[in-house]
C-alpha cells in the first residue's frame, strides 16, 4: 500500500478544513518484520472517524460503516450479487415478480449486466485484491 499517500489523504481530512495555518508532522512507515495491512489501515480510519466524526455542509455527523474484507473471489462475487439486487429491489420481500413479471425481468437483467461489469473490473485487480504476501 502506499503508506504516503495514505498519510497525507489522512492528514488532509483531519486538519485540512481547519483553515488554521499550523505545522503538523507525520511520520509514517512499515517494515517486513512488523508490516501494515490494508485492513489495519481501514480499521484504524473507521476507529478514529467515529470517534471523530467529519460533518456534513449541514453540520450533521457523516455515518460511516465498517469496511467488510472478503477472502476470495466467490465471496466477492456474492457479496456483489446480494448488493445490487438489495438496490435494486429484487430481494424476496420485494413482490415484483407477482406485481409485474416483465419490469422483474427486466430488472433482473439490468442486475446481471451490473454485476457483470463490477466482475470485469474485480478480475483486473484479482491479483492486488487477494495477495496474501508481505
């Protein structure tokens, strides 16, 4: 991971709209013997952002969710299955099937082309996404 950039993004949302000028110092590194993951990083934000939340333009507290790891290709794909077709409606409480089977259908293959794309793009990535070496 680049340790910098993360950094520096995470600095930026801590003390950039603060409009302050003052002198802030990070000092950021990782080594084989004691290495920093990915979800540690994201661990670490979702601990500090909602103990320290950001506001929204209305002053309201910006929710956030913890960041879910998967461990294979399959539970990606699952968990993309099960996402979209919760956004899109087509879950088993939903009664669009009995309501209007051509909009179900329809639906169900506007679903199957998202997810397909999402799949496209994931087996680009396969290789970064799964690594388990140091």
């Amino acid at each position: 991971m680049d340790m910098v950039v993360n950094a520096t993004l995470t600095a930026l949302a801590k003390h950039g709209i603060d409009g302050k000028p003052e002198l802030h110092v990070y000092h950021v590194a990782t080594s084989v013997a004691n290495p920093h993951s990915f979800k540690d990083a994201f661990n670490y934000a979702y601990d500090y952002f909602s103990s320290s939340p950001l506001l929204d333009s209305k002053g309201k507290k910006i929710a956030i969710r913890p960041m879910k790891f998967l461990a294979s290709m399959d539970s990606f794909t699952d968990f993309i299955k099960n996402e979209v077709a919760q956004r899109s409606g087509l879950t088993p409480d939903d009664n669009v099937y009995m309501s209007d089977p051509k909009r179900y259908l329809r639906m169900q293959l506007a679903c199957f082309k998202t997810v397909h794309r999402f799949m496209r793009i994931a087996n680009l990535y396969k290789a970064y996404m799964f690594y388990k070496g140091r």
